[in-house]
C-alpha cells in the first residue's frame, strides 16, 4: 500500500531548502530532444511537438498519458481506468519502440517483457514541458529508440522562493494533493513537488459483461531537481522522481474478469546527478553524467469464492545503470560536432520464488543482467541562416548479439520571404532484446535473438500566414520493421505450455500528419490536427493490432478578464483491430473496435494573485467507447478543484 507518510520525509526537504530572489530569465524556443543539445525550433527539420506546462495547465491534464492524446500520429491505449496498463503507439511501431526519458533518464522498465514504458502512473507533478520526437532516433539515443523518443523535462526552480499547494476532488470519489517548491539564485535552484492521488476507479474489465466490482488506485509521487552553479564554467544537477503506486486489477477481459483481491503494487525510483563543464568561452562543453532506474513490483492475488484457484505471489525488482559523458563543439557559428559515449547495465530478478494455484514457476531467478556500450557522432552545420542539416552515426555493443551501426540525416531549408520550411530526415533503428526475451525459461527466452531493427524517412513543409497568426504544417511519413520478436506458441509438453521467442515479424507503416495552429485573437487559439497511420504486418498482410488508420483531434483555448480561462478539446479515433479472448469460452481471435469521439471542457479563474479556481468535464457527451477489447472506458466525469500560490 502507498505510505502516506512518505510526505513528511517530502515536508522536511522542502523546509530545508532557502534563497534569495534573482532575476526571471526568459528562456529562447529551443528544443533539447531532436539533437541532444539546445537547438531552436527554427533550425530542427525532424518532426518534434511540444507540449508546455502553459498547455497542460489549461487542459487540466493531471497525467502524461492525457498530454500525449493530442499528439500527431501518436496513439494512447489504457486496459481500464487510472492506473491500468497504458501503451503509447507512435506512427504506427510497438509500444517498445518508443524511448521514454525523464531530465535524460531512461525509463523503460527493464524487467517488463519487452521492456516498455507504463505511462498509466506518470503525473504531471513538476513537468515543465514533453518533447515528442518522432521518427527512427538510434543513432543518438541507441536501443529502444526504433520508433520515436518521449522527453520529459522537469522545472528547474528560478527567482523568489514560491510555494503552490492545490487540491482536487470529484468523480468515482477521486481526491488529487499537490504541494510544491521552487526558487533559485546565481548559486543554487531547486524545484521540488510531492502529490498524492486517490481514486475508488471503474471496474476495468467490461460492465456489460457483468464485471461490477471497482478497481480502486492510489500514486504517490515525489520529485526533485536540484541544481548548483559554484563557478560560471562550472555547474552540477540532483534529479530524482520517486512514486509509489497501489493498483487493483481485474483478471482478465471477458465475464469473469472481476476479481476483488487482485492488486499490484510498484516503486519507482529514478535518479541521475550529471556534471557540466565549460570551456575556452564555451567553445567546448562537456557534460557527465550518471543515473539510476529502478523498479520493484508486487502482484498478489488471494482467492475467493469466485476464484477458488486463481491464487498468485510474484515479485521481481529490476535496476539499470547508466553513465554518458558528452562532448559539444561549437567549432564556428555555423558548425558544431557532438561526441559521446555511454555505457549501461540491465539486470532484472525474481525477490522470492513466484508462485500460483497451478504451482511455482521460476521467472528471473536467479538474478539475469545485460551491458551495452555505445559511441556516437553528431554534426549540425548551417548556411545563410537558413539551411539546416544534421548529420549522425552510432556504435552499438551488446554482449549478447554484438555491434550495431545506426544513422540519421536531417535537412531543412526555409524560405523568409513566404514563411515556407521544408524538411527532410532519414534514419535506421534497432532494438536490444529484453532481459525477458532473452532469459525468461518459463516463457521461452532466446539467448540467440536478434536486435529488432528500422529504417523511417518523412518529408514535410511548414507554412506560416496572416502574420505569423495561421501555421499549418504537413508531413509525409514512412517506416519499414524487420526482424521484430514474437512469443511463439509451440504446443503442449510434460510441464506445462511451451513457448518461444524468435525473430519473425515484418511489419510498415506509412502516413500523414497534418497541424493547424490558429491564433485570430491574442486571447484565443486554435488548433486541430489529423492523423492517417496505414500499418501492415508483412506476413500476414492484417493491420497491426490498436492503430486506428484515421485520428482528429482540435482544441480551443480562450483567456478572458485576463485572469480566466476555458479550454475545450475534441478528440476522434478510428476503427481499429484489436485480439480478444473470451476466458468463458476460451475463443480467440481478432475483432473490430467502434471509432469514438470525446469532448473535454475545463475552466480556470484567478479570483486573487494567490487564488485560482478550477473545474472540469471529462467525456463530456457520456461516449461509451473500448481502446482495448473487454476492457471498460469512464464515462462523463467532474471534478473541481483550487489552487493557492505563496
């Protein structure tokens, strides 16, 4: 269970920590993700969105899982309500395909089977902006990055010491805590958060099935960055998110799927501090850096006079180490080169000997691990100030399977006289085999797989009109998979099922992304953005599975009396194919999921410069609708909620 407590360890930081006032520094429009090195956006031709904490705050998105909804050619898919299993697909690649970060912390979770990311506990405690990078990004980022790169990047604390505290409560009896800190000088600045989120939930496997039990949730999250500037060449960062998670869990899709005592309880830790060094008028930076991810999950499930066998005890913990040190050459003004160099360690375990009604299994134990040693180069060079391009290559060595060589190229070209850019990128992908893939003995591991690989190239044109005060941007995009790794059933033998994983699928996508930004008033704006995604998998010729071929998504954002603000958002998703199983009948097999369309309206008013009011609606036309088979969606909700600024 989540220990409330943990908020005075939280309250005791936050008091400890002082300073004086300084100066807000504005910060330019620049980019960290596309590059690994500030860029402003102007110079980027890969196709990159951001999503600001201004954006997030007059949404009233309390989730990252909410945030990524909106972007193009992405598509967000939970199993069920707060706290249920949540996959990000992004232009059409696996949910493994995409790279989450976290202020450059890599936080895919090592001992998952094919070591995604849940997106379902991330907040946005602290978050000052997400980066979303789309498109192959090996050669700077490595394994993990076939598809795409998820960047989360926290505030960092600047001016007078400044203390929020909100609150928030409404449907399925959900209360929402936040408390946070923030302040900085030329010395020292610090940014600290800690909320705690409670909720009684929906039942996630399908009401109409008769499922009525309801899947309660609880998250705790803390986080901190500190940072420390003794000299101007030299300074150094502390980062560190923490959440603890307690989340009740249906057993399955389908009529029997409720089941009162099925829980799973996490601990997330991660932490990374890096060093920066700049010299010769920072002509050379340098920076260091070490960070920590790690992961400890408990599944318990006792039985019940509905569930008379369906009893389980697992727990495995997994750790990854990373430490990358990099180089940034500012050679002239129009050329600079990026060397680096990393090196990580994976290793994943059973704590104790897992167990079930049907007896122990032997997952992870004992403790398995795996290194990876990567190289990279980077170099960007300009022209007139209006040519762009972006030159990479990597070196990959994993113990396992060897090296691997990834690139990228990126050129774009703008036009200042008609407000036109062009842009182009081309690039490859791989991905390392997960610790589950390659070691699980109970689930077929293969030592001998091979990393999953990619190669995407999109072209797109961004023009902007009436001033600046109409953009409207359009991409091209396609990607080819090959070597992707499947859990193959090869029938039943003396102790059980047997399976393997191997190296079988091939799979493409291909698109458009189209994003219109319209600001006709300096108080209103609108935007709308419409995603096609045609996905194929290359042997059997079927779509792959949760990518709707067709999403439109507009929001419209109005300030009022320069203290209020009403935002309301539509999102549609197409039909899209899903499996099901049916744990009644034991049938299987492929099935079509309806398209739906959601309506969001939320509203803000400042009623003092230290008061703000708050409400909104979710699902505001009761749509009932899946993103995953069997598995049950929230219908129209409201919550309100204030917030006092010190």
């Amino acid at each position: 269970m989540v220990k409330i407590p943990s908020l005075a360890l939280v309250g005791l930081l936050m008091l400890s920590a002082t300073a004086s006032a300084s100066d807000v520094t504005t910060l330019e429009p620049v980019v960290v993700t596309a590059t690994k090195i500030e860029t402003p956006t102007r110079e980027v031709a890969s196709s990159i969105t951001v999503v600001t904490a201004e954006e997030i705050e007059e949404k009233q998105q309390r989730t990252v899982l909410e945030a990524l909804r909106d972007v193009p050619a992405v598509d967000v898919v939970q199993s069920g309500g707060d706290g249920q299993q949540t996959s990000v697909f992004m232009r059409g690649a696996n949910s493994e395909h995409t790279l989450v970060l976290i202020d450059g912390i890599e936080v895919n979770d090592p001992i998952s089977p094919s070591k995604a990311f849940n997106f379902a506990n991330l907040t946005t405690d602290n978050v000052e902006r997400i980066e979303i990078l789309r498109g192959p990004a090996s050669a700077l980022y490595g394994s993990d990055a076939i598809g795409g790169v998820i960047n989360i990047i926290t505030k960092k604390g600047q001016g007078k010491p400044s203390i929020t505290l909100s609150a928030e409560g409404g449907s399925f009896e959900t209360h929402h805590e936040t408390v946070s800190l923030s302040g900085g000088t030329q010395l020292v600045n610090y940014a600290l958060s800690a909320s705690y989120l409670d909720s009684n939930g929906i039942t996630a496997a399908r009401w109409s099935d008769g499922n009525h039990e309801r899947d309660g949730y609880e998250n705790l999250t803390t986080s901190l960055r500190l940072g420390l500037t003794p000299t101007k060449n030299f300074d150094l960062d502390f980062i560190l998110r923490y959440m603890e998670t307690d989340t009740d869990i249906d057993n399955s899709a389908g009529p029997l799927g409720d089941d009162p005592n099925y829980t799973t309880e996490e601990e997330k830790l991660f932490f990374r501090t890096q060093a920066g060094l700049y010299l010769f008028d920072d002509l050379w930076e340098q920076k260091l850096g070490f960070s920590i991810t790690d992961y400890d999950r408990s599944t318990r499930d006792d039985t019940d006079a509905a569930h008379p066998l369906d009893w389980v005890r697992s727990s495995y913990q997994s750790t990854l180490y990373k430490v990358d040190w990099q180089h940034n050459l500012y050679l002239h003004k129009t050329n600079t080169l990026t060397l680096g160099i990393e090196h990580e360690e994976e290793e994943g375990k059973n704590k104790f000997l897992s167990e079930s009604a049907y007896g122990p299994w032997n997952t992870y134990y004992p403790r398995q691990k795996t290194r990876t040693t990567g190289y990279y180069v980077q170099d960007q060079f300009k022209l007139w100030n209006r040519f762009f391009t972006t030159l990479g290559l990597r070196l990959d060595d994993h113990e396992e399977f060897g090296r691997r060589v990834t690139y990228h190229v990126a050129s774009s070209y703008i036009f200042d006289s008609t407000g036109t850019k062009i842009r182009a990128t081309w690039g490859t992908g791989f991905k390392a085999p997960s610790l589950v893939q390659l070691y699980d003995t109970n689930f077929g591991g293969n030592p001998d797989l091979n990393p999953e690989k990619s190669e995407g190239w999109d072209v797109g044109i961004d023009q902007n009109l009436w001033q600046d005060r109409l953009t409207i941007s359009l991409t091209y995009f396609e990607n080819s998979f090959e070597d992707l790794i499947v859990n193959e059933y090869l029938g039943w033998g003396p102790t059980g099922a047997i399976y393997l994983y191997k190296n079988v699928d091939s799979a493409n996508s291909k698109g458009i992304e189209l994003l219109l930004t319209c600001r006709p008033l300096e108080t209103l704006t609108i935007t709308a953005g419409y995603t096609y995604t045609d996905t194929e998998n290359e042997d059997s010729h079927d779509q792959l599975l949760r990518r709707p071929r067709n999403k439109f998504t507009a929001d419209i954002n109005y300030r009022f009396l320069e203290k209020g603000n009403v935002n309301l958002s539509m999102i549609y998703v197409g039909k899209r194919e899903d499996s099901f199983y049916n744990n009644a009948t034991w049938a299987s097999g492929r099935v079509e999921l309806a398209s739906y369309t959601l309506f969001n309206l939320g509203a803000s008013y400042e009623v003092t410069k230290w008061l703000t009011l708050s409400g909104r609606i979710e699902n505001l036309l009761n749509e009932h609708y899946e993103e995953t088979w069997g598995y049950d969606t929230a219908g129209i909700a409201g919550y309100m909620g204030a917030k006092l600024t010190f």
